[in-house]
C-alpha cells in the first residue's frame, strides 16, 4: 500500500462521461476523439497531467455533471494516426463540482476536495 498526498487545484478540466466512471486508484481506459477532449488532452499533457471525471446527471440532455466526481491523472496516452488517443486515467481523489469556471472550448470546473 502507498500513501501520497495530491494537491488539488481550484479549477480542472471536466469530462462529463453518461455511462461509465472514475473511483480513487482505479484505472478508466478512454479513448478520446471528440475535438473538445483531443484539445483539453493536449493541454492536460503540457501541464500537470490531470483531469476530473464524473457522470452525465440522468435525465438531463445537456451535459450537466454529477456533484460527485473523480480527480485523476493521465499515466499512459498513445496517439493514432487520425488524432484521437488511447489513454488510462489513474483516479487520485474524489471531487466535489461547484461550478463551471468556463464551458469553451471544454468545460472547467471549479472543484473542492471530498
């Protein structure tokens, strides 16, 4: 067993994801292809590596969050020929979303550590 302490910024990008989910030390396989996600990636790889996963809120048809999400931090990623990437998201700390700090060109979340 390890232990580490995992400084959480205020604001972290957010995937929104309507069947499928982030637990601390799990690891979530994603393949990304949307051009919203392939740019959030491309800046999550030049920076801290990191980014906040949590489920779509049922019988919403706009992408509005779950309260309750996941922080997590990209370990392996492999881009394909046509852009988009294979990659797993290690899950660090659960999050609590408190607002959106922006929606474009990919949500932003403002968060606070559970």
């Amino acid at each position: 067993m390890y232990f580490f302490s995992v400084l959480i910024p205020g604001k972290i990008p957010l995937m929104i994801l309507s069947s499928a989910t982030l637990f601390p030390d799990s690891i979530l396989p994603l393949h990304i292809f949307e051009p919203r996600y392939r740019r959030m990636l491309t800046e999550v790889l030049e920076s801290r590596r990191m980014f906040a996963v949590t489920m779509r809120r049922p019988g919403t048809r706009r992408e509005v969050p779950m309260q309750v999400g996941c922080l997590g931090v990209v370990r392996v990623c492999v881009e394909a020929s046509d852009g988009s990437s294979n990659l797993l998201l290690l899950g660090l700390k659960r999050i609590q979303c408190v607002g959106a700090a922006r929606y474009k060109p990919y949500r932003v979340e403002r968060v606070e550590p559970l």
